[in-house]
C-alpha cells in the first residue's frame, strides 16, 4: 500500500527530477526567488524546506547532507550561514508561492517562489501577539526612502555652499546699486 507516499513525477526520470529540484532550490537560496510553473514550485517548495530545517542544525552530518541533496557548495554554504540561522525561531513557513498567471505559450500557470524575507521573521520573534503586518517591506521603503533624503539633503548643502560666494557677491551688488540712489 502506497499511503501518504508522495511522489512528484512531472514525465521525468527520477534522477533527471532530482536534478532540476537541487538546481531550482540552489538558485533559490543564491537568488532569494525563483519564476516557475506551480507545480515545480510546490515540490521545490517541500525540498527547500526540509533542506532550511536541515540547515538550522548547523553540524557537520547535516552540511554534508545538504551538500549530497543540493550538489552545490555555495548554495549549502549560504544556507548554513546565512539562510537557516535567520530563521532558527520559525518552525516552517520559510518560503511563498505568488501565482503570475499563465504562460502564454502552453498555458501553464507560473508562479514565483521566494523566500519569506528576515525582517519578517525577526518581527514574529519579537512579538507573536501583535497581528500579522506586511510592514517589514513598507520599513525597507522607508528606509531607503530615508537614505534617499539624506543624500538629496546633503547634496543640497553642498550646492549651497559652492553658491554662497556667488550669492554674497549679488548681494554686496545691490547694497552698492542701492547706496547711490540713497545719496
């Protein structure tokens, strides 16, 4: 009996399905999203995250592991270091799937597959009370919005310092137009 056996087939072979889930999970983990069909994507989505839960243990039995299923070096390397301690207090959740529509050649339904961003995770860290806000991406904008304005503000110092000879030099102009019609 085959219960709760999964298997993704897709009119692959098995290695060839092995593959291209290890390829599409390290562009993943290196690109941070990944535009494919839904169906790729949700299997994707299983493989990457087992190999993130993997990946929080951080020894050296699960690195080599990791390295055995993703067959990528950089990959695993950003995933222990980078990736899995970012999410060491969310237990699953780590990636999205956003529907795009179909493909217009065949009709396929395409998606983007994306990991969920830190600053989300840190959030929930810091308050599991609080309701659920999309604010991490809105603090991101306003932070560069903030670096933005900063470097317009400096930059507008800068010019008016360079113009502020010119500006006293008009000045001292029309106090000495003004100074013979005042005689």
């Amino acid at each position: 009996m085959r219960h709760r056996v999964h298997t993704f087939k897709v009119g692959r072979s098995s290695a060839h399905r092995r593959a291209m889930l290890a390829n599409m999970v390290s562009s993943l983990f290196t690109n941070g999203q990944i535009q494919t069909t839904l169906v790729k994507a949700k299997e994707a989505r299983r493989f990457a995250e087992k190999l993130i839960t993997i990946g929080k243990k951080g020894d050296l039995h699960r690195r080599r592991i990791a390295v055995a299923k993703l067959r990528d070096k950089d990959a695993v390397k950003l995933l222990f270091d980078e990736i899995a301690p970012s999410y060491e207090g969310r237990n699953g959740g780590y990636t999205r799937i956003l529907k795009l529509g179909v493909r217009r050649g065949d009709a396929t339904e395409m998606c983007l597959l994306q990991l969920v961003e830190k600053a989300e995770v840190k959030e929930e860290k810091a308050g599991k009370k609080e309701t659920a806000k999309k604010a991490p991406k809105s603090k991101k904008a306003e932070a560069k919005l903030e670096e933005v304005a900063a470097e317009t503000v400096k930059a507008e110092e800068a010019k008016a310092e360079e113009l502020k000879p010119e500006v006293k030099a008009e000045e001292a102009e029309a106090k000495a137009m003004e100074a013979p019609k005042a005689e």
